[in-house]
C-alpha cells in the first residue's frame, strides 16, 4: 500500500508538471481554507436555519468534531508527509501538520456530506463531487497520499452516520434530549484530554473545531430548553440573503479574537461563540423576525 501511495503521488506529480498554470492553480483554489474549511460552514448553516433543523444540528456536530478528532489522530500517529517519506516527491505548496488523515478530506466530506444528506438532485451530487475533487487535488499538488485521504474521509463519514442516529434518538423524547447532550459533552471532553495528554503544540484548527462543537452542544440544549426552533417560511432567495447575513458577526470574531489572544486562546473562544451563535442565538434572532418564537 505504501508503494502504491507513493507512485500515485509521483504519477500525479507528472500530470502537473505537464498541466497548463491554470489547471494548477485551480486545484489550488479546491485545496483552499475558503473553499474545504468555510464554505461547508455557509452551506451547513443554511440548511441548519432554513432546511431541516436536525439534519443541520447533526451536520454541524459533525463538521466541528470530525476535524478535531482529525487533527488529534495527525498528533498521535505523526504519519510523516509524502516528500518525506520519497525525495521524488516535490509538493506545490506547504502543508504545516502531520499528514494522516487527511484535514482536508475530513473537513470537506463531513461538511458538504453532511449538507448533501438534506439537497436533492444537481445540488446533491455537486456536494457529493466537490470533497471528491478536493481529495484529488491533494494529490495533485503533491500534499497527501491516497490512503491518508481515505482515513479522513471514513474518519468524517463516521461522524455523519452516528451524529444523525444520535440525533433521531434525542429527537424522540426529552430524556434522550439531556442524554445526547451529556454523551457529546463527556465525547469533547475525552477530546480534549486526550489532546493535553499526546499533542505537545496544540494545532489552532483542533482548539477551534473542539470548542466550536462545545458552543453547538450548549447552544443545541438551550434551543431545546428556551426556543424550540423551527425553520420559517421565507422564500429562497431572502433565505440565502439571511443565511450571509448571519454569518457577517462571526467573521470578525474569527479574525479579531486570535490577533488578542493568541491563535489557540483566540480561536477556541472564537469557536465557542461561532458554536453557541449557529445553534441558538441566531436562530432565536431569525424567530423574532419570522414571528416563529415558541417560548418553552
């Protein structure tokens, strides 16, 4: 397997070093934190506040813990990068942190996953395609292994399929409600000692994936408890308006906070908020507006 790995990495190696510039820097573009770390995020809040309330619950635990979990793995195994392991390989880019599994194919596919189990049809299968091609295009710039790309992407379907079987049983009764917030609590709370225990330069992406599925997980239970959200009736295109709207706050806490604190301290406060706003503040906002507030 290792062999295979390699080779496919110098075949693609090949291919990019015959490609025309363009062809480059459009995988480039795919492997960026704009389209792999915070499209998903658009696109998951809007089915979150607009489609299915519980498919975007599960799809932002989904999202928030998968990555965490991911880039706790990369500290564990510290599976060395493909031009480390052969001198033929000569990556297009810089890649900071261990390379199994794979961030990218974690993020993507538990991000756009998760959004295409809510869409139908072209939309569906375009959600299903693009994590694919940002898996290739790993590759193609030479950053990661076919097999690190796999792990990540088992790693993030896991997450999809037991976050909404943990979700459909919450959904069923309020006690299965409290039970699911004290198993996600005690699952981010073994996370994070896990973390303290094995990782001795703590990766921001970890402290803000970690606290960002914390703020879900308390701002999930306060919806449940103070709001009982549902999705207003707004018509489509008011709803992608509303959706970049309710994202505007948290860019500048995403951009503010860590220039403060500090990346770590900066981005795990950062992430809380984004976690708490996502699942409850902004929803209630969005109730207020539509007249859809239920008080509980």
């Amino acid at each position: 397997m290792a062999e295979f790995d390699i080779q496919a990495v110098l075949w693609f190696q090949d291919v990019r070093e015959a490609s025309p510039d363009f062809v480059t820097d459009l995988f480039e573009f795919l492997s960026s934190d704009y389209v792999y770390l915070f499209l998903p995020v658009l696109i998951l809040a809007y089915v979150l506040w607009f489609g299915d309330k519980r498919i975007g619950q599960a799809g932002g635990l989904t999202y928030s813990m998968a990555i965490a979990t991911c880039y706790l793995l990369k500290d564990i195994i510290k599976c060395p990068r493909p031009w480390r392991e052969d001198p033929d390989v000569h990556p297009h880019g810089h890649a900071g942190s261990y390379a199994s599994p794979s961030g990218h194919a974690t993020a993507s596919v538990a991000g756009f996953g998760s959004s295409a189990v809510y869409f139908k049809g072209a939309v569906r299968a375009s959600l299903i395609v693009l994590p694919i091609l940002i898996m290739v295009s790993r590759i193609y710039l030479g950053m990661h292994t076919p097999s690190q790309l796999v792990f990540g992407a088992l790693l993030a379907i896991a997450f999809i399929v037991i976050n909404n079987l943990i979700i459909r049983w919450a959904d069923r009764s309020d006690r299965n409600f409290t039970l699911s917030t004290m198993l996600y609590l005690m699952a981010l709370f073994v996370l994070v000692l896990l973390a303290a225990e094995h990782t001795h330069n703590l990766h921001w992406k970890f402290a803000l994936a970690a606290s960002m599925g914390l703020g879900m997980v308390i701002g999930r239970h306060a919806d449940h408890l103070y709001l009982r959200y549902s999705v207003p009736d707004i018509r489509s295109p008011m709803r992608a308006v509303l959706t970049v709207i309710g994202l505007v706050p948290l860019v500048p806490v995403l951009l503010l906070l860590p220039e403060l604190f500090g990346k770590l301290v900066g981005y795990a406060i950062a992430g809380a908020f984004t976690g708490v706003w996502m699942f409850y503040l902004y929803p209630y906002v969005l109730s207020r507006y539509s007249g859809h507030h239920d008080c509980v």
